[in-house]
C-alpha cells in the first residue's frame, strides 16, 4: 500500500529527499515564513546580551515573519 502523504515520489538514485513534495495543511509560504521566524527568534536570542541593536532587528524580522504567516494561511 503507498502512502498518501505525499504527491511527487521521484527516482531515488537521482534525487535527494527535499524533491520530495508533501501534501501541507497551508501554503509552501506559510511553512517558509515559519522557518524565518525561528531562525530570527534564536538570532534574536543569542545576541540579545552581545549585541541588543542586532538582536532586535531579529526580533522585528520574527514580527514580521509571524504576521506575513497569518496572512499567508
């Protein structure tokens, strides 16, 4: 039995698993913009002592990131 969870299966000996599509509850957007938002959030808080200017330009950056998410639902 093949699973459903995703539409595209392409050759094993000549692609990797990121060709792979899976079916989404949301947008490709959506899951691109979440991954912004983490990445800025640990930015965030890894220089948040360091550096607090670049940290907080992280902080808006996730802000942002987070709002184009659930416009992009």
């Amino acid at each position: 039995m093949k699973s459903k969870r995703h539409n595209i299966q392409p050759n094993w000996e000549t692609s990797t698993d990121r060709q792979i599509e899976f079916k989404r509850t949301y947008s490709r957007k959506y899951y691109d913009y979440a991954v912004k938002k983490v990445v800025n959030e640990v930015e965030f808080h890894r220089n948040i002592l360091k550096s607090p200017i670049k940290a907080f330009k992280h902080k808006a950056k996730s802000i942002v990131a987070s709002g184009l998410m659930k416009i992009s639902k």
